[in-house]
C-alpha cells in the first residue's frame, strides 16, 4: 500500500499567469519585440473572449508596454483598461535591472520612472517587488523598496546555505534594519508555465521537447538567418493528467519548505505568451484536487496568505549572492568592460553628478530645467541596465545596441553639462579680480572641499601660463598637447591641468589664469624610476616588468609588486569565468621594461612600456601553445596636494579566451574585503563557504562601484576604478581588479565552476575584446581603515572629478567663490541633487555610510536664498514630515540610512 503524500497546511493553490521579458538577450531587442507584439495581441484576444482567465503579470516591468505602444498604438486604450480594471499587473520598475551593474541612483531612478509613467498614465501601479530573475541583489534593497511603499520582494537568485533555514519565506532586512517579506522561488519563475505540457523542474520547458519543439530555423535568398518561435502560433499540447502531475510535483517539492498555507505556481516563462488553454486546465484541477481552494488570480493573493503568518518568519540580514539553487552568473560583472561597462561608469556617474546639480543650479538662477531632456537619457540609461544588456550575456548585435545607447546618452549630458557650465560662469562676478582677463571657474559636484588635479581642454594660445588663487598664490599648472580641430575654421585645442585648491562643497571657485609669454614649458623627461610627492614614492623595477614599489611616507609601509599584470586562460562564457582543464598563468615578472620619469609642475608621471608574450587562444580546453605580443603601457601620476597614485594603462589586446587582472599583494593579513556598494560599504569575506551541493561553484570575484579596500585596522590600501566593477581579495591579502574578461560564447557546457547544459552556444566574436583599451583606476595607501581615515572620499575625487571653464572678465551675481550647501560629518555622502519631478522643489539624497547613528548637518550657503521651505520625503519623493528651515539643518540618521531632503524653492 503506497503511503499518500502529506502536503502540509497547502490549501490554496494560486496561479498567476505572467511573461518574462528579457527585452534583448539571445535575439535583438527587435527581434524580440516582434515577439512582444504577439504575445500582448494574443493577450488581449483571451481577456475579450475568456471571462475566466483573471490576470496576467508583466514581468515587474513598464517598458515592455512602450515597446508594444510604438508599433500598436491603436491597442493603447483597450491595454489602459485592461490595466485600470486590474487584469494586467505592470511595474514597480521601468526595467528588470541587473543590481551589481546599476549605480545607487539608477535603481532608485528605475523605480521613480516607473512610478511617473504610471502617475502620467493614471495607470496603477504593482507595489510588489518583484525580480524573478536578477542575478543576485544588493544588501539595502528593503530599503529602497520601502522608499516607494513597497513591503514584499519575489526572487529566485541569490540564496546560498542559509536557505535550508529560511525557507522560502522570511523577512530580509536592510543594514538600516528595513525590511521586506521575501518569497524564495524556490521551483523557479516557471515552475507553472504552460501547465499541462510537462512535468517536474521547468527547465525542462527549455531543455526536454516543449520549447524547443517551436523553434524554425529559416534562410533564403540574401537574407541572413532567421530563428522563428513557433509557440506565439501555436500552443504546445496540454493535458489534465500533465497537469495534475505538475501540481503534485509542485506540492510534494514546497511540502516542507513553505509557511503559509498557499502554493504559488507562476504561469509563465522567458519570453513566453499567455496560455489560452489555462481556464480548462484551471477547471480539471479543481475537480482532482477537490480539497483544494484553486484560483487564478494575483500575487497579492498569495502574498495576503504569506502575512496570514508573519510573526513566524526568520530574518536574514545581508546581500543575497548565494548560488546554492540557481546560478547567480558572478562574472557578468567584468564581460565586456570596454564595450559597456565603462560606458556604463561614464553615464551614470557624469547624470546624478554632473548634469542634474548644475542644471539645478541653473534652474535657481533664473534657467528651464530639462526635464524631458533629462528623462530620455534616463530612460536609454535604464533599458541599458536590464540585466541580460548591461551584464554583457547575450549576442554582440544587442551590445552594439547597448553601446549606441549609451553613447546617445552620454552625448546628450555633455552637451547640457557645457551649457550648464557656460551659464554658471556667466553669473559669476569677475569683475572684480584683478591681474588677469581669462579665469577658470571650477565646479567640485562632490559634498566636501577638495583639492584635487583639474583637466580642462580649451582654446587658449600656447605659451607658459600661470595659475593664481583668489589671493595671489601661485598654484601647480601645466599646458600641453595642442590639438587642431577643423570646425569650419582651424581651433587650437590645449589641455591645461593644475592643482585646484580648497574647492567648496557642491559649489564653484574661481582662478585667475595669466598668459606669462609664448615660452612653452616642455615637461622635464628623464630616465629615472621613481617619482614621489610630500605622501608617496613610487618605484618601477625595469628588470621586473615594471612593477612598483610603493613606500607610504605617513606609515612608512613599503608594498612590493604592486601593479602586477596577470594573464590567465578562460575557458568559460559571458557569464562565468572557468579555468581551461590545463591552466597557464603569465604574468609581467621578469620582463624588461621601458621606463622613464616625465615632470611638470602639477604632476609627476611614471611611464612603463612592455610586451607580454600570451597563448594565442584556446585549444579545446588548453592553452595554445602559439604566444602572441600583448603591449602594455602605464602611466602612473602623483600630484602635489593629492594623497593618491593614479595609474592609466593601455593594453593592446591581440589574444582570445584569457582574463586580464592587476594584482596589487599587500600582505595584510585579513578575513574580509570593504567595498562600496548601494549606500553600503559591505564587508565580504576572503574565504568562499564551501558550496556542497551548490547550482554553482561560490563566487571569488565581487562587484563594486567606485571602490574596494583591504586593511587590518592600522593601515590598508584602497583601490579606487573607473568602470572597473570587478575584484577578488585572497586570503594572503593579494587585492586583484579585472581589467579585462575575453570569451567567445553566449554559454558553453563545458565549464569547471558552472555544472550543467545550456543549449545556448551562440558565437559572440565582440566578447573577445580585440583592441587596444585604456584603464583607469588609483591606489590610495592609507591608515587606519576605511571609515576612520576617510579616504573614501578620496577614491570617489578620482572616480568623480572637477569640471572647470574658462570665462572672460564681467559682472555677475554669483560670488567667485560659493556653496549651495555642505554636508557634516565626514561619513555623510551625497548622491543626488536635482528638481523634483512634480514640483518646484530640490531634493536633496545623501546615506549616512557608517554603523552607527549620526546627526547629519546641513549648512546652506547659495541654497538658503532661494529655499521657503524643507520637508524629509522618501524615496517616491512624497512629503514624510516638514522640518524647521535654517541656515543649519540637523537630521537623526540611523545606520546606513539613506536621507531624502525636499527644499519648496521660493
């Protein structure tokens, strides 16, 4: 006698219908949204026709709808009612992101658009949040979520061994101790999708006969390829008995794992259409499982059942990066970083930091602010940053397409920055400065006074120049490298750098720049190998591949070897490095460098030539034994005035199927890396759990966004990057940062860290990144750690810098020196400044980026002239509560907290 199945306390079977939409992935977003229009037409058929079939989830996103809009505008008004009558469930979020790859301000972006084109629309909008398939997530998302009112949070990706505790709901807090009611996807986004066509896990739907049965390939003519999915057309065949058998897998599978007493079966898949033979389906499971309340409805249904028992949840507290059941795919991370990710740096730096504060500025000085402007770039920043774009895992057409986005982006905000500048300038009173005609006004976005190098490309005459402070002073200034630029007459374009001194915060300063003679002042080169200023000397051994020896002269620490470029085979895909079975490591010791000292008087710069003899490729699963030429050059900077040793290098990248790293072996004996993250510095530990069991080997390699650090509490060292999102610490304290991945394939099956088969072996050529690349990152010796010495804000000078313009001498109403506002103390971080969206009022962002509770200060300077009244808001930016409006502003902020501030301009 076969004992019956025992499902718990499950009385309720939820099923919710849904789509999800990669918008680009292993098809063009055109080709996709071919697709698109299908799948939404096939949708509104079954809500005319169907009384039964109930609701249909749009994947969490709002863009899809844009895209469908654009080639069926006549469809508008039936979608809108289908919307408005709560049958269609669209948004929080504009896209599906990828978390690691999007800047702070981007996700909180990602959900304010999606709340404004709902708002627009008078649409409504889905308060779940909901990411099905991001590869992993950041630590303070509760916190953003609750931001916009968001209370629950749906994933698949991203729990490691903590998850046999957990189950498969809990309460996820946010370092600031907000939180979320999170459902694990345990049997996946698809564990329903096209109910009755299989059974057991979903990846079957893609890897057994289901879906693959609907795909014709199709060439003719001059035509390129085409792959057509035939299951739009026509459904793949459905039974009640497939069915039954589903449901009865999917029960005996959550018997154990689940609280509440609902099971929730998605019904649905990437890129698959509603299926219309759901209601009869629906209808045969309430006659077999007649003790069993069965609905089609929403994920609100299920998740009232998830707050029935609440009290009962466990908590976890932390990032979820865990691949323990599901891939969290850890290397998309550093796939194409020159094609998109620092592109990716440029756009999402220079918007919240550039081109929104000084069109704000503007805005109070009597300018329009661009609103429309300001959101299509963001709108191109954040189709970019759907996960399967930014994360560089699909075929190359689509990051081509990414590319040309970015590229419209960052063309656009240049161009506003310019006009934004020019204006600033004019307002500002020079008249009264004397001893020269040209001034510098220099623009510091950043919440503390710096003093940092300026760059600045301009038309001015060659010749020696001088740089003078307000007072006199004479400051580090160097002009070089006249370039001639035909715009229909011949410009003479000089680069001027000095050293900027005492910038204020959010604010301007004026210099005085004076023509001294045409007398150019060539930099001094000489064949030496060691530069220093009043913090640093630096070395390079040109019998040792160039590599530095860095003496720290406020600890007197000596580090040996740093900068040490490291040349290993990668055998895996676009989304996951994997060692070929017979690994090679090549590295720059031993080789002979070229080496020479250049020196003016705003900088001092190390030059290093040398060639790297590589493997060619991959031969199967072993490096070639053919070595090609890989040339090298870096420069590395120090400045007067400027704790840090900025290093550009230049790689000529001629091989395939190899990752490229800097290693910097610092010898600090640690348990754990500090990197900056989402209003977060977390602290990751340099020893992986053992991942038993695990979908995937545990990550080694970790995402950051400007900086990462390694210290034992005396003394560190930080390494701050420009678009480099990627790094590893050993145990041994040896600090890696990948410069480039270079793979071949869309997926491949045969990998070391990646068990399992994925019929996806696209060719992806661009992937292997050919070319000659630069790279930008800064080694930042300190002491104490991260927090106590404050040089975070040193690597975020180097990952953010001062803009500056030259202007002529006339009157204005602007002081040559001023502040909208600075921000105590130290650990207090700013990372927005704009209008806000619906009113004539600033907002004000910034985190409180330390554990313990602080009473952050706000002294206005600039912005007191123009402000009536201030109100805290969240994240949506809806008032919380009015505060009392004064030159000085105190706010309690908890740990970890992130701050919205709302200013009604006068």
């Amino acid at each position: 006698m076969v004992t019956p199945v025992v499902y718990k306390n499950i009385n309720k079977i939820i099923i919710v219908s849904h789509t999800h939409w990669n918008r680009e992935w292993y098809q063009s977003f055109q080709e996709y949204r071919l697709r698109l229009l299908k799948t939404i037409d096939k949708l509104l058929r079954i809500f005319q026709k169907d009384s039964e079939y109930k609701y249909f989830l749009f994947d969490g996103q709002i863009v899809p709808l844009e895209d469908y809009l654009e080639l069926r505008s006549e469809n508008r008004e039936a979608l809108f009612k289908m919307i408005r009558e709560g049958k269609i469930g669209i948004g929080p979020w504009y896209t599906q992101p990828d978390e690691w790859l999007s800047y702070p301000e981007s996700i909180i972006r990602n959900l304010l658009m999606g709340k404004k084109i709902c708002d627009k629309l008078d649409l409504p909008i889905l308060k779940v949040g909901y990411m099905p398939d991001t590869f992993g997530h950041t630590a303070q998302l509760p916190q953003i979520l609750n931001g916009f009112g968001i209370e629950p949070f749906l994933f698949m990706r991203g729990l490691g061994d903590e998850g046999e505790d957990l189950g498969t709901e809990f309460l996820w807090l946010a370092p600031d101790n907000s939180r979320v009611i999170a459902i694990h996807l345990l049997t996946s986004y698809s564990n329903g999708v096209f109910l009755g066509s299989l059974v057991g896990h979903p990846h079957t739907f893609y890897y057994g006969d289901v879906y693959p049965k609907t795909v014709r390939i199709w060439k003719s003519g001059n035509l390129e390829m085409v792959t057509h999915f035939g299951i739009y057309e026509k459904e793949p065949k459905v039974t009640s008995d497939k069915a039954k058998k589903q449901i009865g897998w999917l029960l005996e599978q959550m018997a154990s794992k689940v609280r509440s007493s609902a099971l929730l079966v998605l019904n649905g898949a990437d890129h698959s259409p509603p299926q219309e033979s759901l209601s009869m389906v629906i209808k045969e499971l309430k006659e077999h499982f007649k003790d069993k309340e069965i609905i089609h409805g929403k994920l609100e249904d299920y998740l009232s059942e998830v707050r029935k028992v609440i009290d009962t949840l466990p908590v976890y507290k932390g990032e979820l990066r865990g691949a323990k059941y599901e891939w969290v795919v850890p290397n998309t991370i550093s796939t194409r970083i020159p094609q998109v990710k620092y592109p990716s740096y440029v756009v999402q730096t220079m918007v919240p930091y550039y081109v929104e504060p000084l069109a704000t500025i503007s805005w109070l000085l009597g300018e329009t602010y661009p609103h429309d402007v300001l959101d299509y770039i963001w709108k191109l920043i954040l189709q970019n940053l759907a996960h399967d774009s930014i994360c560089g895992c699909g075929i190359d057409e689509i990051h081509k397409d990414v590319n040309t986005r970015f590229r419209h982006a960052i063309e656009i905000s240049k161009n506003i920055i310019y006009d934004k500048m020019a204006f600033l300038a004019s307002q500002i009173d020079t008249s009264a400065l004397n001893d020269a005609d040209i001034f510098v006004v220099v623009f510091n976005p950043l919440s503390w006074s710096r003093t940092d190098l300026v760059k600045l490309h301009t038309e001015l005459p060659m010749g020696k120049y001088t740089i003078l402070d307000e007072d006199g002073s004479e400051l580090p200034a160097t002009l070089r490298k006249v370039h001639i630029q035909e715009v229909f007459t011949k410009k003479k374009v000089a680069e001027l750098l000095f050293i900027a001194n005492n910038v204020p915060p959010i604010g301007h300063k004026t210099y005085k720049l004076k023509y001294l003679g045409s007398d150019i002042e060539e930099p001094i080169i000489t064949y030496a190998t060691a530069i220093e200023n009043e913090f640093f000397k630096v070395e390079a051994d040109p019998y040792d591949g160039g590599l530095l020896k860095i003496t720290d002269k406020l600890t007197g620490t000596i580090y040996k070897k740093f900068n040490m470029i490291i040349d290993e085979g990668d055998a895996g895909d676009e989304y996951t490095f994997s060692p070929p079975y017979e690994q090679i490591i090549f590295t720059n010791e031993g080789i002979k460098a070229d080496v020479w000292v250049e020196k003016t008087n705003s900088y001092s710069c190390l030059n290093i030539n040398f060639i790297m003899k590589i493997p060619k490729c991959l031969n199967g699963q072993k490096r070639s034994d053919e070595l090609i030429d890989m040339p090298i050059h870096e420069k590395v900077y120090l400045y007067p005035n400027v704790p840090r040793i900025d290093v550009s290098i230049t790689i000529d990248n001629r091989a395939m199927d190899h990752r490229i790293r800097a290693a910097f072996p610092t010898g600090l004996k640690v348990e754990y890396s500090s990197a900056d993250t989402h209003f977060y510095v977390i602290e990751r530990p340099t020893i992986p759990p053992k991942g038993e069991g695990w979908q995937e080997s545990p990550a080694v390699d970790y995402p950051q966004i400007y900086w990462v650090d390694v210290s034992d509490g005396s003394k560190g060292v930080m390494l701050a990057n420009r678009g480099l999102p990627e790094y590893k610490l050993d145990s041994d304290g040896t600090l890696y940062i990948t410069l480039l991945r270079c793979v071949g394939y869309l997926f491949r099956s045969d990998l070391l860290t990646r068990p399992g088969v994925v019929n996806l072996s696209i060719p992806t050529p661009d992937a292997q990144c050919i070319g000659c690349f630069n790279f930008h990152y800064s080694i930042i010796p300190h002491r104490g750690d991260w927090s106590n010495s404050n040089v975070f804000k040193e690597a975020l000078n180097f990952a953010i810098p001062m803009l500056a313009i030259t202007t002529d001498k006339h009157k204005g109403k602007l002081n040559t020196k001023g502040s909208l506002l600075a921000l105590e103390p130290n650990n207090v971080i700013i990372t927005a400044l704009k209008k806000a969206e619906k009113e004539d009022s600033i907002i004000i962002r910034y985190y409180n980026a330390s554990s313990e509770s602080i009473s952050s200060k706000l002294s206005l300077d600039m912005l007191k002239d123009y402000a009536k009244e201030v109100w805290k808001a969240n994240l949506s930016e809806e008032n919380i509560e009015k505060l009392k409006l004064d030159d000085t502003i105190f706010i309690d902020c908890k740990p970890w907290e992130i701050v919205t501030l709302k200013f009604a301009k006068s």
